[in-house]
C-alpha cells in the first residue's frame, strides 16, 4: 500500500478486497467500528457497506483533520462521493494529551511501533481526552443526500478501519494533528521533562556532617508529609522490542506480574494513607496457591493462566473452580471450595435448622461437618470459617461455586438453586476480593 502526503493529509491507493477476513483486527480498530456500528440506525445500511468494502468499491482514501473522504462506487459502477467526520481537540486537550504521553516512554515507544496502547486512552481519559470515537462521533456525508450512515459511508469506515490497524497514528491524524508534528512535540517535552532531573544529578549529594548533627542536636525533625495517592497505577514500560528475550523468558507472562506488581502496591499505599491504618493488623500472607488463583482471577492470556495452574502442580479445571471460587469472595470462598471447616458452632447449626421454620418445601439435607447437600437436587451448602454460608452446584463431577457468601442458608440455597448466585459475583480486581459489608457485621462464628 502506498501513499502520497502533504503536511495536512494522507491520500491512501484503494485497498483490495477484503474478503474471507475481517474489517479489523486491533483492539482501537474494533472500537472505531464500535462507533460506526452503535452510531448507525440502519443495519442493513451498514451490510450493505461492508459489502461494498469487501468488493474493493472504496476508492483513494483522504484523510485529514476532522474528515476522511472517499468515492465509493456503487454494484453498478456509480460512484459516491463519501465523508465521515470526526471531531478535531482543541488546542488545551492537545496540550493535556502531549503532557500525558510525554510523562510515559511506554506510550511513546508503542506508538512508534504502530501500536496504541489501552492504557494510553485511559490515561488520556483520565485527562479529559476522548481519543477513540463513541457513539454519534463519527458523522457521516455523502453525495447520495442520505442524512444517517448510508452504505457509502459506511463502507469508507470499515476501510478506513483497515488502516488503523496498521497504523494508529491516522486517528491522531484525524483528530487534528500529524506524525511528524507531534513526534517533534513529544521529543522536545520528553527532553524538558528530562532537564531538570540532569541539573539534580550535577549537585552535590548530602549535607555537611557538623550542619547534619546541629539539626538533630536542635531537636526531632519533622515526619515528612505522605505521598500522595495514586488514582490509577501504571503498568510500567513496554518490555517488547529491543534487545531480543533471552531463552525461555516470557515477556508476556513478566509484563503481566509488572502491572500486577504495581496495582498491588498501589492499593497497599491507598491502605497506609487512610485512616486508622496503625491500629489495624496486617493481613495474613497468601499462600502459593492462593495468590496464583488470585492473579489468574484478573483474567491473563490463556498461556500465563496455565503456568500458572502448572507451577502449583494443580490442574486447569482446578484452578478454574478456584478462579471461580475467588471471584465470588476471595480467600473466604477459596477456603469454602478446599477446606473442611471443622467444629460448626452451635450458632450456625440453629441457623440451618430454623431456615425453614414453617415452609411446607423445607429441603432435605444430608451431610455433616459444614456441609450439606439438598438431597435429589445437586446443590450442597457450606459453612465457612467466615461465618457466612455458601451455595455449590454440581456439574461435571465437581462442586462449583454458585454465589457470594450469604448471611442466611436459605438465601444460599436460593443461590445455588438459581445456577450462579443470580448474577451477584463479588468483583475482583486482582487484589484479595473485598468481602461483602454484611459478612463484616453479621459473622456468626
């Protein structure tokens, strides 16, 4: 594919057909469409234009600030001329944006690779700046006086979705700014942010030992103020390119534990800064096992979940009915999947046994020691060491978590008679899962 470009627009040569593949393959391309698609009244509007795309009907592509133009022609060889509009930043969300891709060389080195990395649109989210289209963003004019997306220009941004994939820059483009412009800003913002760092690096270090001991001699100093808190923690520079990996090291799986590494620590700072802090004893450590089925809850890449599951010697159904398990209640609901409670106190035995009190469909359980199962129905109740009940379905040949802990038996069982507790997983963001308020208030060990 070539390409001819003045300093404010980028005329793309016809692609060929597209077919037997998609119109997008990248995560920012999937999105462009997103925005067509969820944008557009008429779905057969948009058949109609993927269709023309995957015969080669778009011609030449323009794009420049704020418009992507195009003729496209139509079964019977009439041609359109096409537009697609997108709204150009000003020139303080410029300034918001430059400021935050400048402070991350992660962002920087992705984007000279052609590649645009999640957690730059969510830091320039962050920083009020929309770089992806949404839904009404992407307006559509065409020669054929249709006022909605009509196949025509529908057909202009799937193409154009084409592009993206290989090269992100084009939004950017689009958004009002060229390559070569912003390359240029970025290099001078990286070298100002890097300037004063140098001119620190030149002063002396320390201070005079007679000027140190006649500080402490003056009495204590004072405790310097906190850090701040960290809204969101960053994932660290991309480990790809470069020098290439040594054998066996797998860049994935290590970038995967940089990002865990840094949400952890973040959360452990948020901790240490709220109140009440010092009185509160530390947590205990999770085992091996317990903070694999916690890191692989966040959901990695299929190969980091197995070695995962592989370097504790469990299996993969294993560690998903742990991942299962922990997504509903973290190391509570672990403990109910693995261990046997032991001694279930008095109180949570007159719990089970009043449950029912009254109710002419009161279940029959068989079992014991913390767990019991509703006989002919495949779903069991636990005891947990938490004070909380939880729900288990059958299937497979194993018992699967079915819901979060819950106060009451009864509710329990409702949950495991729906499936999967009606929808009310604890959400989990790879740190231990934060247990249900009512757990806290209500244990009745």
């Amino acid at each position: 594919m070539t390409n001819r470009a003045t300093s404010e627009e980028l005329v793309f040569e016809a692609l060929p057909p597209a077919r037997g593949r998609g119109f997008a393959t990248t995560w920012w391309g999937r999105s462009w469409l997103k925005a067509l698609e969820d944008t557009a009244l008429d779905g057969g509007r948009l058949r109609q234009g993927r269709r023309h795309a995957r015969a080669g009907a778009v011609g030449a592509v323009s794009v420049r600030p704020g418009r992507l133009t195009a003729v496209v022609r139509a079964g019977d060889g009439t041609g359109h001329r096409a537009d697609v509009l997108l709204r150009q930043l000003s020139d303080r969300e410029w300034d918001r944006l430059l400021h935050t891709v400048a402070g991350e060389g992660g962002h920087i080195a992705a984007l000279l690779d052609r590649e645009m990395s999640p957690q730059l649109v969510a830091d320039a989210a962050a920083a009020g700046v929309d770089l992806l289209p949404g839904i009404g963003d992407l307006e559509p004019e065409c020669e054929c006086g249709e006022w909605d997306h009509c196949a025509h220009t529908a057909a202009l941004s799937y193409q154009v979705a084409r592009l993206l994939d290989t090269d992100p820059f084009l939004l950017l483009l689009l958004r009002g700014r060229g390559e070569q412009e912003l390359t240029d800003e970025l290099q001078r913002r990286s070298a100002a942010r890097a300037e004063p760092a140098g001119n620190a690096a030149a002063q002396p270090a320390g201070v005079p030992a007679a000027e140190a001991y006649a500080r402490w001699a003056a009495g204590p100093l004072p405790v310097p103020a906190p850090p701040p808190r960290v809204a969101e923690p960053g994932t660290g520079p991309a480990l790809g390119g470069g020098v290439p990996p040594a054998d066996g090291l797998d860049v994935g799986a290590l970038e995967f534990l940089v990002a865990d590494t840094a949400a952890r620590a973040a959360r452990l700072l948020a901790a240490a800064l709220g109140p009440g802090h010092a009185q509160e004893a530390p947590p205990a450590g999770l085992g091996e096992w317990q903070d694999a089925v916690r890191m692989a809850a966040v959901g990695p890449a299929a190969h980091i979940t197995a070695r995962l599951a592989a370097g504790c010697g469990r299996s993969a159904l294993d560690l998903d009915l742990a991942v299962r398990a922990w997504r509903y209640g973290g190391r509570p609901a672990l403990a109910a999947l693995e261990e046997a409670p032991g001694e279930v106190p008095a109180a949570a035995l007159g719990q089970l046994a009043a449950a029912w009190a009254g109710e002419e469909s009161r279940p029959v359980l068989r079992g014991g020691d913390g767990r019991w199962t509703v006989v002919g129905e495949g779903v069991q109740l636990r005891w947990g060491t938490d004070g909380r009940w939880w729900p288990f379905l059958r299937s497979r040949g194993r018992w699967w978590p079915a819901g979060p802990g819950e106060t009451e038996p009864a509710a329990a069982l409702a949950a495991a008679r729906g499936g999967g507790g009606g929808g009310r997983s604890v959400a989990v963001d790879g740190a231990e899962a934060a247990e249900p308020r009512q757990a806290r208030s209500s244990n009745t060990a």
